[in-house]
C-alpha cells in the first residue's frame, strides 16, 4: 500500500517537472525564434483607443512589445515623445502597431461625416426634422437651400401677411448628425427582410444640419432658427437658378 502510494506521488512530481520542463523549453524557444529574426521594439495598441485622443493621453493605452523586425512597419513608433502634441487621426484598435500615419495635428483632425469648410465662412448648426430637408437623404458635402416662413412681417403689403422665400439659394453641408434609429421590432426577421423593412419606413428622429455661409447667411439662418419656420431643398452646384421670388397667399396658385 505504501509502495502504491510513493509510486503514485513520483509520478505527479515527475508529470509536474516535465510541465515545467516543456514550459521552459517552449519559452526559450520563442525567444531564439524571435532574436533569429531581429527583432525590434515598437509601441502596439493594448486598448481601443477614440480618434482625436491627444498622444499624452496614449501611454495608458500602449505597450513596447518586440516584434519580428520583417513585421515592422517603416513608420511605427518605438516612444512616444518624439509625437508630443498630436492626436490620433482614426480609431486604434488592440494589437495594431502605433504608426506615424495614425497621428496628426489637432488643426489637421477632420471628424468622420464632415468635409473642409472654405476659409472665411461660419458653420452654423440647426435641428430639423426629416421632411423639412429631403427626407433626410442629405450628407456632408451636399448643397442645400434654406426656405423661410414667417407668419407676418416678411411683407410691407400688407404687414401681416404669411410668406416664404428662398432667403439662401445654395450652401454647403459640412456635417449632418442623426436622431439613433429605433431597433428593429422582430428579432427573428432574415437580413433582407430587415432591409426591405429599413428602406420602406418612413425617417423618423431629428437631424442636426450644419452649414457653411457667410457672416449675412448665417444671420438670416440664426435669426430663422430662433423665430421663424425652416425648410431645406436638396441644391445642385448649378449656378443658372431663377432669383428667388417671395410667396404670400394670393400668389399661390398664380
């Protein structure tokens, strides 16, 4: 019995030392694997990481890891420092290597769903519904037209008489936010059934329009969005539009 047992705890010992044995084995082999293949010290992503998060910001979210030199790629950092000031231009996700190309100046940062507005203009935001601008089918960088409704005062003849009038012929989107979309009501539905569904329903929620106009536009456009009603029109870069008229009741149906 008790040689049973002797003989049962060296098995365990030795099954304990051949683990460890082959652990070592292992790592020493990944190790001469790696200096075969010279390898460098470069900063890889250990977390996911937000586009425009300034580099001081990056340490807790980095690693220096060796990697196999032919891995390497030609920009990727090995500190941080030498990048002191910059953001990150994208998203960073775990495992990639930190390369120069991922970091930019703040000025030079563009948000994802915008465009560059021109030199000299103001980008003024306003929220609307769906309807009132195409039924939503706008992105950065379309034109659009801004309509305006007042209930009186729009007129000198007589003052107190409703109008609309095209009071911004063309500008720029330079970014368009959306209301999220509510999920879906079956769970069970295929991929194209939950397609067709998306495109036959009517746009719901909110849009939040910015827009690129000059200081006169972006007065008319504030003093609206405050007081009076706004519609938008989907515009072409065309510049052969008719001026624009106002519209009071009688001349409706002229």
């Amino acid at each position: 019995m008790k040689s049973r047992l002797i003989a049962g705890v060296a098995a365990v010992v030795l099954a304990l030392v051949g683990a460890v044995m082959v652990f070592s084995y292992a790592n020493r082999a990944d190790a001469r694997a790696v200096q075969d293949l010279e390898p460098v010290e470069v900063l890889v992503v250990q977390a996911a990481v937000p586009a425009g998060t300034p580099v001081a910001d990056l340490a807790a979210s980095v690693a220096t890891t060796q990697l196999p030199g032919a891995s390497v790629a030609e920009t990727a950092l090995k500190d941080l420092e030498s990048s002191a000031g910059m953001v990150t231009a994208v998203d960073l996700v775990p495992g990639e290597q930190l390369v120069t190309e991922r970091l930019v100046k703040p000025e030079d940062l563009v948000t994802p769903g915008t465009v560059e507005v021109p030199a000299g203009l103001h980008e003024v935001s306003i929220l609307v519904e769906p309807q009132r601008i195409a039924g939503g089918r706008v992105v950065a960088g379309d034109y659009v037209g801004i309509f305006v409704s007042m209930e009186t005062g729009g007129v000198e003849d007589p003052p107190d008489a409703q109008s609309t009038q095209l009071v911004v012929p063309r500008v720029l989107v330079s970014a368009v936010q959306r209301a999220p979309e509510p999920a879906p009501a079956d769970a069970e539905a295929t991929e194209e059934e939950a397609a067709t569904a998306k495109a036959e329903a009517l746009p719901t929620g909110s849009l939040m329009l910015t827009v690129a106009v000059n200081p006169d536009q972006a007065t008319r456009l504030v003093f609206a969005s405050e007081y009076e009603s706004i519609w938008l029109s989907k515009a072409t870069a065309a510049e052969n539009d008719a001026p624009p008229f106002i519209v009071q009741d009688k001349e409706l149906y002229r």
